[in-house]
C-alpha cells in the first residue's frame, strides 16, 4: 500500500523532471551499445546507457552504483549473468538525478523476478523491504525530493538511508560508502570498493564536462573541491602516476589520479579566480564578460553536455555568494 503510492509518486516526479529539464536524446538513440567493461578485482562498469554504472560482480551477491533507465536492465542483467548468478542485494545512488536512478524500480524487483534467492530472507529481517534488493541512498536524496510531499514514513518502509557515511560486507570485499556534502548536492555518495581498488565517484567527476554544481540543490564549488580532495585522500597511484586506483566518473572514460587531480586543479584556479574578482567588487556580469574560464572551454565548455561555460561560472558565483552572505 504505501510502497504503491511511493512508486507512484516516485514516478510521477521523475517523469515531470525529465520533461522540465530535459533528456533531450538517450543513449541509445544515439545508437550506443551496452557493454560491460571489467575496471578491476570484482568491479565492473556498464557503459553505453545515459550514466555509467558501477557494478560489482561476485559469487555472493551484485551490488550497483547508480541504476539505468529501465530499458536497458535485461540486457544489462544478461551481460551480468555471463559472469556470475548471484543475486542483487544492493543498488547505491550517487546523488539525486534521474539518469542515475532512473532504474531503481525495476532494481528492486529483479529480486521478484528469480533473481532474488538466498539474499531475500535476510534483507527482510534486515532492511524491512520485501524484494531482496536494497535501495541505499543518503537521506537527503530523500529529503530534496520528498520532503515537500511529507511522505517519509512511507519510503523507510522500501529503502534504506544513511546519514553520514555506510559500509557494506560483500563478495568477500569491504563496500564504504561516504557522503560529500554540498558538492553537486547535498546529498552526494562516492563508493569505495576496497579489495578491488575502485572508487565510483558519480557527477563528482564528469570527463569532458564543467562540473555540475546544483547550488538549489545544496551544491557548492568549495564542497565540491572538498570531495575531491578526499577522494585524492583514497586514491594511491601506481608507478610513473599511471593506474593504482581507478576512479569511475558519472560519464566518460575510467580514471586514476591524475584525472581527479586535473579537475581538482581546474576547479580550484576557477574558484579563485571568481572569489578574487567578486572581492574586487566586479558584479556578476563584469565577472561574466571577462572569461574566467576561457583556457578551460575548449576541453569542458559543454560540447560534450554538461553545463555550459556560463551556467557553470554562474554556479561558482552563486555559490561563493552565499558563503558571504
Ligand atoms: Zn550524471
């Protein structure tokens, strides 16, 4: 009964996202295949629908870092299955974004659909849902979008939500899971898979794209430099800087540290740059007219999607702001 209405309610919010703010061509229109790529240990990354997404692959259970759209699940769980039949026991989401947790619905019932078994009886027990599949999140994933509803009892029915940082036992392998607040969100998860050496990062790192800091949504440039950081605190680098640990970014090609220390960089020069002329008194258009982020367009001024230059710098400007104000 409240699962129901909470489906619903779910769905009926994330179709109206989509429409007001647009998806405007998916992947596989653009005629994009799925593919599973093994990143490293039990850690695998499906590539080819709207965001990538992080799965990892044991004989105990599959665990996902953000879902795809409910089109390209069956495909997906027939890649999986190549590799392994255990059941799925967890669907993390990075933040609160509809190309990242598009399939959670559909997640959750894989475990109705036989793909469940031996987890089901324990997540019963455990996380008070009926499926087997537990939908993890921070809770204010859950605040921004429900909150206004006032239809929280409801959802701890379903899912799970954590407050500060959660970790997981699986397939052998240590899952933590910390929030960075105020970064693209506030409530913003990167997945740490320990034995295998992975960190899935969601939009914390997007290749090719200007960062996507949703200041309405509790997102700042400084605590955006602050996940980062910390990410830079997890990640050991392999000899001549190159692999060690890789980063899964939101979208784009796999990382090491080198690509989390470029966007670091790039994101810090920016800030600065912002914070000194908005300490010189320019306002926000001379800041505007005056390309603070010129040298960076070419690589991630929004050709490849993401946020423009200006929508960008207008996030950075805002966001400083209200630290001032
Ligand atoms: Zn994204």
């Amino acid at each position: 009964m409240y699962k129901h209405n909470f489906l619903n309610l779910y769905f009926t919010k994330l179709v109206l996202f989509c429409f007001l703010f647009g998806t405007s061509v998916n992947a596989a229109e653009m005629g994009l295949e799925l593919s599973l790529f093994h990143v490293k240990g039990q850690v695998y990354v499906l590539t080819g629908a709207d965001a990538n997404v992080t799965v990892q692959i044991g004989d105990e259970a599959i665990v996902f870092v953000d879902t795809p759209a409910p089109e390209y699940v069956e495909e997906m769980m027939s890649l999986i299955r190549e590799i392994s039949n255990a059941p799925v026991r967890y669907a993390i989401t990075t933040a609160l974004d509809p190309l990242h947790l598009a399939g959670n619905e559909t997640i959750e019932n894989l475990g109705f659909r036989g793909f469940g078994g031996r987890g089901v009886g324990v997540d019963v027990a455990i996380g008070g849902n009926t499926t087997g599949v537990t939908l993890l999140a921070h809770e204010n994933v859950l605040n921004r979008f429900y909150l206004a509803e006032n239809d929280v009892e409801s959802l701890t029915l379903t899912t799970t939500y954590f407050t500060t940082d959660f970790d997981i036992y699986l397939n052998d392998e240590g899952i933590a899971i910390y929030h960075m607040p105020n970064a693209h969100t506030d409530g913003d998860s990167i997945v740490f898979f320990r034995s295998s050496d992975v960190i899935s990062l969601g939009d914390l790192l997007v290749q090719g794209q200007f960062p996507d800091i949703d200041v309405e949504a509790g997102g700042s440039v400084n605590g955006f430099i602050d996940a980062l950081n910390y990410t830079l605190e997890l990640v050991i680098p392999g000899p001549n800087a190159e692999g060690g640990t890789y980063v899964v970014p939101g979208h784009g090609r796999i990382g090491d540290e080198i690509d989390v220390v470029e966007y670091r960089n790039m994101l810090v020069i920016i800030r600065d740059r912002i914070q000194y002329q908005i300490e010189q008194g320019m306002s926000f258009d001379q800041i505007i007219a005056s390309e603070p982020a010129l040298d960076y367009d070419t690589e991630y001024g929004g050709a490849r999607g993401g946020p423009s230059t200006t929508e960008f710098i207008t996030s950075v400007f805002q966001s400083l702001q209200e630290e001032v104000e």
